[in-house]
C-alpha cells in the first residue's frame, strides 16, 4: 500500500482519461496540496495531463521545504555557537570566582552552587531545543550516528543500519525526524524494530521494518513536502487483534538534493 503516490523523472506522461481512477496520478489523493484540477469544459481538449500544470507549483513547495531546512540547520549552529558558549563560560567563571570566596561564607558558596546548577538546566534546555529544530550530532556526522544516539533513549530493542554517506541536510532532516517519530511512541515490550537507511539513486530510501504500520503516517507528514512517498507492507494480522493490521514495514523514499 502506498500513501502517496510517487512521480519518477522519466516516466512517460499519459494522455488524460475519462475519468481519473483512484490512486492515479492526476487525482487529487496524489497531491494532498494541490488545489483542485479545473473543470474540463475550461481546458481545451489538446491540453496535456492535469500534473504538468501542478509542476511547478509543486517544484515551488519542494525548494521552499528545503530551504526551511537549511534555515532551521543554520538557527541551531547559532544556538549552538553563541548561547550555549556564552553559558558555558559563565558556568566556568561562577566556578573560579568560587575558589577565591572564603571558606567562611558557607551561603555565597551555597548560591553560587545554585547558580551554576540552574545555568546547567538551563544549558541543557537550549541543547534539547536546538536537537528539535536540527540536531546536531546530524549535521555532524549524519543519519546513521544521529539515528544510534536516539536508540539510547527508547525504550524498545531497534538495530540501526546506515552508510557513511551524506544525502543533503533537507533529506536528512526529514528522515530523521520520520523516524524518530515513530521510535518515540514504541514501549518497552514492542517487538524488534530494524532501520535501514540506503540511497536507491537520486532518492534516500528508509525502512523501517517491525513498526505498527498505523503509525505510517508518522512518516508520511515529515517526508510529503520534499516530493516524498511512503509506502507500506503489514504482516497478516492474527485472529486476536479482530483483522486489524500488526507489525509490517514502513518505507519512505525521499529526493535527494
């Protein structure tokens, strides 16, 4: 099963039916966003396929995501290179200024120890805030150290396999966020998740097998600006849980810059 479907440079265009049947290009489930295609008697009949008119509204939409990721990476470097340090280096002076207080003056020390702990939450704050906007063990070293460092916290068994490789901050930030979404929701006796992180062309390619595949559209919200798709591939469901469907695969293909 597929969310949305996927327009793949290179396929032939086709002449415009009819009637559009579901889960066709042309039809509005493929293009959540897009407003509606015009009534026939408005086009001529030479007129080619409705998508070649959502082209370049949806190109527009595409470079604008990406460009909100380059800006949220650049809003975390300054969190990083200028609050933080600036914290930081307080926290150092309060700590010298300590050693030169008295050993007499047991309350200046007891507030300038409350200082420093307060400096700290309020450094580890900042930090948390920044890895929302952009994290940045990802801009540093990737998707597969920066999706490692999430299973630290979750509290669920999930194996992570991942190249060297880099795919763009856009496409990075994206998947990342897909997939700590859903990591995020699993419990303690959830069954084995397994991530794998590939390049299949010019798309990232993340599959996420093991998950509740009800939880696809996890996925689908942080990848679908960016021109991705997500599909899906559930397990037979048991007699137990009345034919709902159970653990399966998730799997977002996502354009590369």
């Amino acid at each position: 099963m597929m969310l949305e479907p996927a327009h793949r440079a290179g396929d032939a265009p086709r002449t415009a039916p009819e009637q559009d049947t579901p889960g066709s290009p042309s039809s509005a489930a493929s293009l959540p966003n897009a407003p509606a295609d015009p009534p026939a008697a408005a086009a001529p009949a030479e007129a080619g396929p409705p998508t070649r008119l959502q082209e370049p509204a949806r190109d527009a939409r595409r470079r604008k995501e990406r460009e909100q990721w380059l800006r949220r990476r650049r809003l975390e470097r300054q969190l990083h290179d200028g609050a933080a340090l600036r914290i930081s280096a307080l926290v150092l002076q309060l700590g010298l200024f300590r050693h030169r207080v008295p050993a007499g003056e047991p309350d200046l020390h007891a507030s300038i120890d409350g200082l420093q702990d307060e400096l700290h939450a309020v450094l580890q704050e900042l930090r948390d805030v920044a890895g929302k906007i952009y994290p940045p063990l990802l801009d540093e070293a990737g998707l597969g150290p920066a999706l490692r460092e999430v299973t630290e916290r979750v509290h669920s068994r999930v194996r992570i396999t991942a190249p060297d490789e880099r795919f763009g901050p856009a496409a990075e930030g994206a998947a990342y966020f897909a997939v700590v979404n859903c990591l995020d929701i699993l419990t303690a006796d959830a069954p084995p998740v397994e991530v794998t992180v590939r390049r299949d062309g010019a798309e990232l390619t993340v599959q996420v097998a093991g998950m509740d595949v009800r939880h696809a559209e996890l996925m689908h919200d942080q990848v679908r600006l960016l021109g991705g798709t997500v599909e899906i591939s559930a397990l037979p469901a048991p007699s137990a849980t009345g034919g709902e469907p159970g653990p399966g695969t998730i799997t977002a293909r996502i354009p590369c810059e």
